[in-house]
C-alpha cells in the first residue's frame, strides 16, 4: 500500500466535502 494513495484519496474525499459545503 502506497502512502501516496492514502494521501490523494483523503484529499479527494476532503475537496468532495468542502464542494459540497460551498453549493
């Protein structure tokens, strides 16, 4: 398991819910 995955795929979910708090 790369720490690189863990890293972008909690980015993603984070910019999913901070996009979802702007609309």
């Amino acid at each position: 398991m790369s720490g690189g995955q863990l890293y972008w795929g909690l980015q993603g979910l984070y910019m999913k819910v901070e996009f979802s708090s702007l609309t």
